[in-house]
C-alpha cells in the first residue's frame, strides 16, 4: 500500500496514523504540507528516521523546493517528481490518504 500524507505534523496527527499502519512492503509518500514532517532535527523527522528501516518514504519534490526546505531534508527519504508520484501509486495495490 501506498500512504500519502498531506497534513503537517505540527498541525494534524495524519503522519503518527500513517506510521502506525504503515508495513513492510508499503511506502510513505509525503506532499503538499506533510513535507514538513522531513524537515531535519525535529521530533516527526525522527519518527520517519525509524520508520525508514522498514518502510521507504518518499517526498515530492516540488512540494519540498515550493516550502523553501531544499537541502534541509533528513537523509534517506527519496525525492520524487509527479510522475514518480504516479508510478509509486502504479506500483502498490492500493493508496491511503491520511488526511
């Protein structure tokens, strides 16, 4: 499964619903405001540190440089244009918004 998050972690709870359901084989893809949760040295870029042992997470990239967050991403999480958007999507069975 494919898990979007689009809520900030400082905002919503969206992002600890998506890791709590969030399994091995699945992926966490973070647009619009959830690339806030990348965000290096805080307490949601910590959460996904963990989580990508087990499970890859993705951001857009659009929505990362459209925030100002260039180059101030924890290591690890994989950038993604629309169209890797689209592909991730293609490449799991089903997708979950946490809204």
């Amino acid at each position: 499964m494919l898990h979007t998050v689009n809520k900030s972690p400082f905002e919503r709870n969206a992002l600890d619903s998506c890791l709590a359901h969030a399994k091995k084989g699945s992926a966490v893809l973070l647009i619009e405001d959830g690339v806030y949760a990348a965000l290096k040295g805080t307490a949601p870029a910590k959460k996904l540190e963990q989580t990508m042992k087990t499970v890859p997470v993705y951001a857009l990239q659009a929505d990362i440089e459209a925030r100002g967050m260039t180059g101030r991403v924890v290591d690890g999480i994989k950038m993604v244009d629309y169209g890797g958007f689209v592909d991730l999507a293609a490449e799991h069975p089903a997708v979950q918004s946490w809204l």
